[in-house]
C-alpha cells in the first residue's frame, strides 16, 4: 500500500490518496467549501423535505479536516476537481471486487458486499455495537473510511461515530445511489432506496491509474 498525496488548486487543501485495483482514491472525504457543501451539524438538522436546500454551514463543524464535508447529490459533481470524479456504481464495485468482497443482491436493486465494510473502516472513531459482535475496522487497504455521519431524506442527520454515506454519480428522478456503512454491520451497501436528492452525503473522489 503505497499513499500519495493531491493538493486542491482551488483551496489548497492536501488529501491523502491510495492506489486501490486500477484506480486511485481519496483516502480522505472532500472538503472543499462550495455551493451544495455542508458541515455536519450532528442531531436533528435543518428541513431538507420538499428540494428545500438548507444554508451552507462550513464552519460550525471543529472536526471537518478528519471528517470532511457533506454534499447535495445536484452539486456533488461541481465540487470534485478538475482530473478527478465523482465515483459511479462501477468505480465502487470495482473497490468491493479488488478487495475481495462477494456481491449478493437484495430488495429494491440493493447490492451487498459482503465482508467489506471491515476492510474499509478506518481503525478507530466507529461506535462499538453491544447486540452483535462486530469486528472494527482493520483498513487493510488504506481506504481509511471514518463514520462521519449525514443528512438524510427527512433532515436529520446519521449520527456520527455510527454511519458514513458516499455519493455514486448514478442517480435520476429525485433518488441517487449511495454506498453505506454503518457501525453494526461487516457489510457494505450501494443502494438507491430512500436515498432522496435532499440527502447530503460524503464524497471520495477517483480517477484510473
């Protein structure tokens, strides 16, 4: 596992970023302040129903450097870097295979990556989950996913420590896929189901070798 490093042209923020398969990862969220970016505000958030877009907040967040920011789905494209993209289904499944992860399918079109979310989780920050024995985070390949928590459909917000959500650039009539991992499970989810446009996300960005 060799790291490299990108530093943004438009800010000047540095992200640490790992060669995975055939592809090149962020190992870090984005963080980059701009239209359709928001800090994670932790609780119950503002009111997204409706396309309503709350105010962008940067600044309220002390952790933001660790943990990123969160990004409306209609923006999340505009905010990566030129020479970078937004991941679609392909670049993650592409991840979920390089690492060894079995795909099943589920309700809805929701594909499960059985195993991954182990690999992926970064080592420490992740909620111990008492009802189940679930294993933390190894990182084994430097992917380094914190639980930076979310805006979901209805405003509030996936509790930090407890969930992280990464944008896919698939996405049509409101509903966009989203890749999931959250503290009591071992498994990784790239899903569409409840993952309304309001919904403020995570995201990696990638380019090919």
């Amino acid at each position: 596992m060799i790291n490299t490093y990108f530093t943004d042209p438009r800010d000047g923020e540095t992200y640490r970023t790992v060669k995975i398969g055939n592809r090149i990862w962020f190992a870090e969220n984005l963080r980059h302040k701009c239209e359709g970016a928001q800090a994670y505000i932790g609780g119950y958030g503002y009111l997204c129903l409706h396309g309503e877009i709350p105010p962008y907040n940067w600044d309220c967040d002390p952790e933001f450097k660790k943990y990123g920011l969160c990004y409306y789905w209609k923006f999340a494209e505009k905010a990566v870097p030129e020479g970078w993209r937004l991941p679609d289904n392909d670049d993650w499944r592409d991840l979920f295979s390089t690492i060894g992860a079995r795909c099943e399918l589920g309700e809805h079109g929701a594909e499960t990556y059985v195993g991954a979310a182990h690999a992926l989780k970064s080592k420490d920050g992740w909620e111990e989950y008492e009802r189940y024995h679930i294993r933390k985070g190894e990182d084994s390949f430097g992917f380094t996913a914190y639980p930076a928590g979310c805006m979901e459909e209805f405003g509030f917000c996936g509790a930090r420590g407890q969930h992280t959500r990464f944008w896919s650039s698939v996405g049509r009539n409101r509903w966009a896929y989203r890749v999931w991992i959250n503290y009591y499970e071992d498994d990784v989810f790239l899903e569409r189901f409840w993952n309304d446009f309001s919904c403020a996300n995570s995201i990696r960005c990638v380019k090919d070798c």
